[in-house]
C-alpha cells in the first residue's frame, strides 16, 4: 500500500512539473500578458509586473497612487495540444514513465499584490513552480527544478535631464534610470536524478508529498538580487515609442543555504541583460503596441533562442494579443472591466540551450481585482 502510494506521488510529481537540465532562465515572476505577447515586454511594461522586466519603466507612471491588491496567475502544461498522448494512459509507473519521456510538464501558481507611488513601486511575490522532464531512455534521469518564492521587490524610476513627460503631455520625450532591489526565500530542490538510484528510490518510502520532496533534497536558501535599467519614451500626438535596456540579477543572485553539510541548492538566478523596442498609437476607440526584445545580450545563445516578437490590438474593455517567443507562438486575450482584469491565453517557450531544441507548451489564466489608481 506504501509502495503504491509512493508511486502515485512520484507520478504525480512529474506530472504537475520543465526541467533544470539547462533549461528555461528561472525568473521569479513574468508578467500574463507578456507571456501572451511572446515576452516581448521590456519596451512595454506597463502593468503591475513592471520590477521583474524594467525598473526605469516606473518613471512613466501615469498616476499619482494605483494599487495592485490582489493578482493571482496559475500556468501548466497545455495537454490539451497532446490529448491523444494522454488518451489511455498507464497505470503503471514504468508504462506513466514511458508516456512522460522526453515530455516536458510544467505547473505554478503565484499572486503579486503591490502598489505605484508617483515613481515608487513595491510587489509582493508569493509564486510557487514545479518543473521536472524524465529523458534517456536507457537510464532514465529526471531533471528536477522545483521553487516555492516569497519576498518582496521594491524599485523607483528616475527621470534624467530636464525632459518630463506627464499624463496630460502631447508630446515630448523622457529618459529614465531605474533600479530596484527584491529579497526572495526560495524553498526548492534544483539536481538531476537517477530514476533507479538511491535518492529516488529511497524517496518512494514516503507516503506524503512533502516528505518525498525533502527526501528528494529540498532546502531553504536566502537571496538578494538587484536590477537596474535604462528607458527613453518618445511621444508625438497619439503615438509613442520607447526604448529599454535593463539589467536583471546583476553579478547573479545566489540563494544561501544554511546549515547544508550536503551541499544541496535551489536554483540559483543568472544575470541578464535584455533590449526592447515598442511603438504603439492610442485612439479614443481603438489601440495598438508592436514590440521586440533581444534576450541575454550578455550570454551565448543562438539568435533565434534571443528573439521575441509581441502585438497587442484592443478597445476599451477588451485586448487581443499575440507574440512570437524564441520561434513559438503566443495568443490570447485580456478582458479589463471597472473592477476585474483577466487575461487567459496559450504560450510555448523554448527550454532547450539551442533555438527550438525543447518545446514547451503551456496555458497561463490570469485574474486581477479591484484594480484603482487615484489622482490628488
């Protein structure tokens, strides 16, 4: 009875989980609508996810105080593009393990409440992430990236030289510099396993989840991290255009793990250095945002793997979006009302360290409530 119990949790544990063997750069958060506009946001940041993009962004809020106090996203694996994969699925471990090969499985949940203060901004992060991929058919090995992030990021946008720009501004430009600080506990296990050896095996003793997680090799670690940015937004009329280039994790953000005389880790966050470009027009009934971005501008990666490409198309209440991420395709929508946003879609990201090596599909919903912002 034990022994099967186990098994459903290992099961179970692969199936609510992409990898760490390589794979997809662990950002704390990313913002719903940007996933479903390829992640093309550096440029356009402009929602309540502008510290984990850009944070000279924050110089061009547009109000004196806008709260964020609740916004929640959940994300998986999008099964629903390999139904047939699924259809009859084993009951056994090594037949689940057979179906799961090579399958990359991906879940997380997170909310980010916070608020914008003239040029301040503060988000609090509660995210949790389970990403596991079971590759090599004849020893199988399971990659395992597991997170539980809380912490909170704080940053401000500061506008250089004698140019502003204002909400009631028709035209005009405005550089910024931004720079911003987060402090994350992150709970999680980052190794790659031997599916027959000791550390699994010894695992399916557990009854348990949490158990099997902290036989598995799960610590707690410390971290903090800093960013800073750089933004020029030109404006003429109903059409804008901006520039950005931010500096995420500077020198890396390494988490600390006390009392370790095993040496564990959880996944620790590299630095990157990304560009974007946006230019969009505002009507009264009618608006539009194209945007690109380069990734990791400080790494070595093919061109392709650093390519994003994103589009948003809307009137008031409702916007379309779409985006091209690393040679995959996002779309979806986002219905903004008086008191609720929600943004659902579907979005591939490449895990792989080449251009469309490792596909992953996913789906993201995303809920946001009692949205205001407030002018004096």
């Amino acid at each position: 009875m034990t022994m099967t119990m186990s098994m459903s949790w290992l099961v179970i544990l692969i199936l609510v989980s992409t990898s760490a063997f390589g794979f997809d750069y662990p950002y704390t958060m990313r913002s719903p609508k940007a996933l479903l506009m390829g992640d093309a946001y550096t440029a356009v940041n402009d929602d309540e996810y502008t510290l984990f993009y850009n944070p000279a962004s924050l110089a061009r809020h547009k109000s004196d105080l806008t709260l964020y106090p609740f916004s929640g996203q959940i994300s998986g694996t999008n099964v629903l593009s390999d139904m047939s994969k699924f259809s009859n699925f084993p009951s056994t471990p090594v037949g689940a393990a057979d179906v799961l090969m090579d399958y990359p499985v991906h879940a997380s949940a997170g909310v980010a409440p916070g608020f914008k203060l003239f040029n301040f901004g503060i988000t609090f992060i509660a995210n949790e992430s389970y990403d596991a991929l079971l590759r090599n058919n004849t020893h199988p090995m399971l990659d395992l990236d597991l997170r539980s992030d809380k912490g909170v990021a704080m940053g401000i946008g500061i506008p250089l030289g004698p140019s502003r720009l204002t909400k009631k501004s028709m035209s005009g430009s405005q550089t910024s510099l931004g720079l911003s600080t987060k402090y994350i506990e992150r709970t999680g296990v980052k190794d790659t396993l031997a599916l027959a050896g000791p550390t699994v095996v010894d695992s399916l003793g557990q009854a348990e989840l949490n158990k099997l997680l902290q036989s598995l090799g799960r610590v707690k670690g410390i971290g903090w991290g800093f960013d800073a940015g750089l933004e020029h937004v030109a404006r003429e009329g109903n059409t804008q255009y901006v520039i950005g280039l931010s500096a995420l994790d500077i020198t890396g953000t390494e988490y600390k793990v006390v009392n370790n005389p095993d040496h564990l880790k959880v996944a620790n966050t590299k630095d990157q250095v990304n560009l974007g470009l946006a230019a969009g027009q505002n009507f009264p009934m009618f608006h539009y945002i194209l945007s690109a971005d380069i990734r990791g501008l400080n790494e070595q990666m093919d061109f392709g793997k650093r390519t994003r490409f994103g589009a948003q198309v809307g009137v008031p209440g409702l916007t379309l979006l779409g985006g091209l991420n690393s040679g995959y395709y996002s779309y979806g929508a986002q219905l903004d009302l008086a008191f609720m946003k929600l943004t659902a879609g579907f979005y591939d990201v490449e895990l792989g360290s080449n251009y469309k090596q490792t596909k992953s599909r996913r789906f993201i919903i995303y809920l946001s409530l009692f949205d205001f912002s407030f002018d004096a």
